[in-house]
C-alpha cells in the first residue's frame, strides 16, 4: 500500500521521524535510526570543539545527508533571535537546505514552547524563505495560526519533551487535526510504542522521537518496536475504528444455536 | 591579533582570512559554519574574508539532537 505524505513538496513514505540525540555513541545512533525507517532526522547545531582531533567521526559521516533528511532543530532557543540564527547557520552549514524544525522554548522545567516568540520566529523564516516545521502546543488555536501563517507541517507536543508521559491531551490533537490542510505530527512526549499508534489513530501524519527510542534500555529494538506501532497505528486509523459501546455485542451468529 | 572563537580568545596572524583560521583549527575538512560578528559568512568567500581584532566568531556543527 503507497501512503505516503508530503512535506514542503517532497514524498516521504515513513511516518516516523526520529532525532538524533542522547544516542550512546554515532554507531547506536546509525543502528536506531536505520531499523527505524525514518526518512527525517533531527539534527542540533552547536559549537564545535576547538582544538578536537580532525578526522574524528561525525554524525554526518555515519548518517550523510543524502541518504536521509536532515532537519536541523532550533532545541535550547528561548528567543526568536536565537532561533533565526540557528536556522540561518544550519542553512549554511547544509549548503542552502531550507527546512528547518522551531521549537522556541518557554521554561526549562517543562521546555513548554514560548509560543508568541514561536510567532515571531516563523513568520521571518517564512519570508526568509525556509520551509518551517514548527513544534508548539497541543492548542487548536495557535496550531492554525502557525499553519496560516505559512509553516508546513505543525507539531504539537504530546507532553513534556522527554517525559515520555504520551497523549495527554488527545481530543486536542484530533482537534488540530481535523481542521489543519498542512501535516501534523505529534512531537515529544512519547513514550512506548502504543503511544505512537494512539497518535496515528487520531489522524496524525506522523510522529517525531527522540528519547522514546535513544533512552529505552535496547534503543535498536524500541526504534524498530516504534516503526511498527506507526504502520499499525496509521493503518488502524484508515481502515476505521468500530464505535465504542458500554456492552457487548457477540461475534458468533445467534441463528443455528441448537440449544 | 587577538579573537574570540566559540568564545575563547584564539591569536591569529595579522590579515588572517576566514580560510586560514578554519586551516589554523584544522578544521578544513570538516562540514562547518562561521559566523562573524553575527554575520554568516558563505564558505564560498573563506578566502577573501579577513578578520580583525575582537571579532567574535562562532563555527558550528550539525550533532546529535532532537
């Protein structure tokens, strides 16, 4: 079955995209993403290391760029500003790739986005020319917005980043869902792999994960128990659910009981 | 002259350009960006970029992260 989806005008056929840290070393890292199947990855943009060995191995020599896509993240801004510039340098650093994921951060306790900066941020972006998938609350309202706005794909948070707490607030997700025209994926807070098939029975367009897979106690395993409850999710929410009823119904014919 | 690179105070050779500070860190084989003063600088121009004291400059990496 081809069900695939699209974002800033490229197919993907994986609905789960998975990030790239807290990864024990490069080769766990390739390993999870790989048996995952994912076809975006999120990447941080940081300082480098003065006086690092050259030739050291880096991510993007494990995973190069041309064998999956890079989606470099704005994680740790907490002002529009910052965000901007991330994105610019992650522009320049991947030789003029335009998506980019916002996530403008409001508290370090929860890592709530700060969704007026997130405003502010992805309205420049925007006419900066980025494509921008953007991280925000589980909040109707400002998913539209951010869709209106021009951003192409919105990704409201399941719970906490990290927590691994999962849907917390689902009919808000069916919500966005239902009224968006661009891809939504649940982003954060996922934390087993039934999580991420409630996301895609809501009629998410996928899910994006870290620390579900990288902090599980065998992450190659979790990101292949992950791909799974993904196809079964997505497949469970086009094939329709039966309603819900307080009693039961039997599978057994009752004609032709002969006592 | 004197720098700071990623924050730290680095001494570089007067008319010291953008390629030769990437050659002076080796790190001209790695996959980079470099602000200066807030400002990208296209690794197109390393060669006709020239620093000057007290300029800040960030390089930077793609790593791990979600």
């Amino acid at each position: 079955m081809t069900d695939s989806f699209t974002i800033a005008g490229k197919q993907y056929q994986s609905r789960l995209l998975v990030g790239s840290g807290k990864y024990k070393d490069l080769e766990e890292t390739k390993l999870a993403t790989d048996v995952s199947g994912a076809e975006i990855m999120t990447v941080a943009i940081r300082r480098t290391n003065i006086g690092q060995k050259p030739g050291e191995p880096n991510l993007l020599d494990v995973l190069p760029p041309d064998q999956i896509t890079y989606l470099p993240n704005t994680a740790g801004c907490y002002t529009a500003d910052d965000a901007i510039r991330t994105c610019r340098l992650a522009r320049e650093l991947l030789d003029g790739h335009n998506l980019v994921k916002l996530e403008v951060l409001g508290d370090e306790k929860t890592l709530y986005p700060n969704v007026d900066q997130t405003y502010v941020a992805a309205e420049t972006l925007i006419n900066d020319g980025f494509d921008v998938m953007v991280y925000t609350n589980d909040d109707p309202i400002a998913a539209k917005r951010l869709e209106d706005m021009g951003c192409v794909a919105v990704m409201p948070l399941a719970a906490p980043i990290g927590s691994g707490l999962g849907i917390r607030n689902p009919y808000n997700i069916r919500s966005i869902v239902e009224n968006a025209k661009v891809p939504i994926l649940v982003d954060a807070g996922v934390g087993t792999a039934s999580d991420a098939a409630i996301a895609m029975e809501l009629g998410c367009d996928g899910v994006l994960m870290n620390t579900a897979i990288a902090g599980a106690k065998n992450p190659i395993l979790m990101a292949s128990a992950m791909k799974k409850a993904i196809e079964a999710g997505r497949e469970a929410y086009l094939a329709g659910r039966i309603p819900k009823k307080q009693y039961a119904s039997a599978s057994s014919p009752i004609d032709g009981t002969f006592f | 002259m004197i720098i700071q690179v990623n924050g730290e105070s680095q001494d570089i050779p007067d008319h010291c350009t953008a390629q030769k500070l990437v050659e002076i860190l080796q790190m001209q084989n790695d996959k980079i960006a470099m602000e200066v003063n807030l400002e990208i600088i296209p690794r197109s121009t390393y060669s006709n970029f020239f620093l000057n004291q007290n300029d800040k400059v960030e390089i930077v990496r793609a790593i791990g992260g979600g």
